[in-house]
C-alpha cells in the first residue's frame, strides 16, 4: 500500500525512518547514515508524503532541507510523542511514535524556523550563559572577599568599584590574594565587554527586524524581549490565538479539574523559561510606572491591584502582553492603546 507519512527519529550519525500508509499500518522501517538519510528520501519517496520529526537539535535544519525539495515537514514537541512510544524506549520504537502522533487531528506542532531566526536565538542562548557565569563569578568574588572581612555590596555595578577599592587601599589583603581578585576582576570585565558586544547585536536586530520594531510599542518590551519574541513567535501562524501562546510560555493557570468542578492553581511554569522571564521583568516595570499614569491599561492594572497581590497582577499583566504581541504579529496590526485595556477572561487571573 501508498505510504502517506514516515517519522524520522534524529540522531547524530544514524536517522531512524517508519513509514505506514493510511491505515497507520507500520509498511517500511529503514537505519540510514547521516549522510544517505536525505538523499534516499528523495528518491524512494514521493513528495505527497508528509515527513514528521521532533522538534529537537537539528529538527529545524533538516526540516528546512525537506521543505525545500518539496516535502511536507511537520515539528512535534518531544513531550507529545512521548505517549505514543509502546513499551521500551527504542530508536524505532520513537519513529514509530512520531508517525504515530503526527496523525492526531488534534495535535500542535512547532513552527519550522528560519535561519535568521535561528541566529536571533542562538545570541539570546549566548547571552543568557554569559550573564549567568557572570553572576556565578560576582558570587564567587562575594564569598571570597568575606574571608577577609570585605563585605561586598549586593549591585554588580558596585561590586566593580568596590573591587577597584579593595585592591588599591589598605586591608588584611595578602598579595597573593590580591592578584588572584585582581585576575577576577578582568575575568569579570571581559564577560562584561561579550555580554556588551551582544546587547549591540540585539540593538540592531532590534531596529531592523520589522516585528521586533512593532512588538517594542508595547510597554514592557524592549530590544532584548522584542527580538526574541520575533525569533519565537515567526508569524504567529503555529498558535491559533493569543491564549494559546501565552500558556505556552507558562503564563496560564494550571488546571486540576475534576467531577465538573474547575480548579484553578498557579501558573504552570511550562515552556520557554527565559521568555517567561523577561515578560515578567517587562511587567513588573509597567506595574510600577503605571502608578502615576492614568491611560486604560494602567487604570486596569491599579483596579486589578486593589483586589490581588502584585505578583499575581505582575504575572496577569504579562500574559496579557504575550496575547498582544502574537495579536500584532499575527494581524500585521500595530499597539492600540484602548485595545490592551480590554479585560481578561474570568480564568485568566487567579
């Protein structure tokens, strides 16, 4: 019988292939070397078959080769195929389960990225490790200086010329020590010039990424949260509507429902951490703005605040900004300021 779809289970060297035909009849398994696994789907198979991968390291790359010799190429969340695997886990077994969960009607699957957005990625993934080793360095600094009954100040910018202090007067400093906080010191400058050097990349993504310069009319967003929200979201087409985007950020309440009776717990915290974080950081700057402004969607936020904590307006405020900023991106539409004050829907703040 026709083969209608095949999943491709990635590896680094070895590409496990299932194909079944319409009656989800297991038909064809194949092991193919990296290097053969394109070239024999391109000429074994025919083009009407729809290809299915996880969306794991590489998936991108290879789905954009695919697609570009005319198959049709779908991305799922590993933790949507994981159900699908029967018994133990095998390369086979996990190709089989693709094809498998591919055929769900229902099922979501992720947007192919493009290169630029990839790269987009790749510097916010840079950024996001320098700034964490600078953070574990500054600690480190903190508790070494405490031996020697410095105390370090909480900023990192004061923690930098506290360091210059440190090393030019006099205090129980030994000078062994002192170059060794002295080869801190530039350790920290240097992480300080690379996480630079690619703030200035984002600032021009920033300016000449059409969606990035949209997305920074909303208040909170700014070239770092604009940029990555462009390289998440594409065109917005894999998200039928803003909610849907939100919750995958983790932005929505958790669900515990049973016997008809909704319960509503915190948010679920699932998805894209780093994302999730900037949109919270963006709104608790908006929250605490918005005090002395008096346009719809402050008005919201103090009425809002005057019957929940302000980390729960904090967190609402941000789901709301994700289902903004899909709403542009998808509709092509700028900011309107009477739109954002629109309210929530009743489970959307708990």
């Amino acid at each position: 019988m026709k083969i209608t779809r095949i999943g491709v289970d990635i590896g680094k060297n070895v590409f496990h292939l299932c194909a079944v035909n319409q009656a989800g009849k297991v038909i064809l398994r194949k092991v193919l070397k990296r290097e053969k696994w394109i070239a024999y789907v391109e000429q074994e198979i025919d083009r009407s078959v729809v290809v299915g991968m996880e969306a794991c390291g590489g998936a991108h790359h290879w789905a954009r080769e695919l697609t570009r010799k005319g198959y049709t190429v779908k991305l799922i969340a590993p933790q949507f195929v994981k159900p699908y695997v029967k018994s133990n886990k095998t390369d086979n077994a996990d190709a089989e389960a693709i094809s498998e969960a591919m055929s769900r009607p229902e099922m979501r699957f992720v947007a192919i990225k493009s290169t630029e957005q990839q790269d987009m990625q790749s510097i916010h993934r840079i950024r996001s490790e320098l700034v964490k080793k600078r953070t574990a360095l500054a600690n480190q600094i903190r508790g070494l200086v405490a031996e020697y009954g410095l105390v370090a100040p909480l900023s990192i910018g004061q923690l930098r010329r506290a360091i210059v202090c440190w090393l030019d007067e006099e205090n129980e400093l030994s000078a062994l020590f002192r170059q060794l906080l002295l080869e801190l010191q530039q350790d920290l400058l240097l992480l300080d010039e690379r996480v630079s050097d690619l703030d200035l990349h984002i600032k021009i993504q920033a300016e000449q990424n059409s969606v990035a310069v949209r997305l920074q009319q909303l208040r909170g967003i700014g070239p770092v949260c604009a940029t990555i929200l462009a390289s998440a979201l594409g065109d917005g087409s894999s998200f039928k509507n803003g909610r849907e985007f939100a919750a995958s950020l983790g932005l929505t309440p958790k669900q515990h429902s049973t016997g008809g009776k909704e319960r509503l717990l915190g948010i679920s915290k699932r998805g894209d951490s780093y994302i999730r974080s900037l949109l919270i950081h963006g709104a608790r700057s908006t929250l605490i703005h918005a005090k002395n402004k008096e346009d719809n969607l402050s008005l919201w936020l103090k009425k809002l605040g005057e019957r929940k904590h302000s980390n729960v307006v904090t967190v609402a405020l941000a789901a709301k900004t994700a289902r903004m900023a899909w709403s542009m991106i998808r509709h092509e539409m700028d900011y309107e300021p009477a739109r954002a004050a629109m309210k929530h829907r009743p489970n959307m703040v708990s």
